[in-house]
C-alpha cells in the first residue's frame, strides 16, 4: 500500500479551531475595538435577536458573532456579551 503524505491530526490537534479562528478579525467602531467572527449558513442552529434591527436572526442565516476587544472587565466578560448580528445591520452601525 502506497504511503500518505498527508498530516494526521495528533491527540490534541485543534486545527479546526486554528482555522475558525482565522476568520476573526478586528473592527474599530465608535472609538471601540471589537472582534468580529462570522458564522456560516450551515453553523447558524439557534434563533437570536439582532441588536441592530431588533428582528430575529433565524438558523440557517449567515450572520456574525460580535464582542469588545477592548473591555476593561476581561476577555471572559467580553466574551459571556457577545452578540449575534445580521450582517447588513453590522455594516451600517
């Protein structure tokens, strides 16, 4: 049998992590920084409330997850404020 030249993953491997987390980026608005993740049609499982339009962001819409970058309460707090936006309405806050 020919031998693969592919990488296996090794016990502890989060490369689907590093790759997710390739998509983060940093946005500067209104004097804030904040990190901004979108999520895929096929990730999209829950219902949440847009705070741009205060309609809903159903499963299945491509949307973006956003929080401070920047907060002064940590990384954890930021993170536990996160909030899910329709994509349009980010772009126009």
């Amino acid at each position: 049998m020919p031998r693969s030249n592919r990488r296996r993953p090794q016990p502890g491997d989060d490369s689907l992590e590093r790759l997710l987390s390739g998509w983060k980026r940093t946005e500067t608005r209104r004097g804030a920084a904040w990190t901004v993740q979108p999520v895929s049609a096929a990730q999209a499982q829950k219902t949440y409330t847009c705070p741009g339009c205060g309609r809903d962001v159903v499963p299945g819409t491509a949307h973006l997850v956003i929080w401070r970058a920047d907060g002064v309460l940590g990384d954890a707090a930021d993170l536990a404020a996160r909030r899910h936006w329709h994509t349009a309405c980010w772009r126009i806050s």
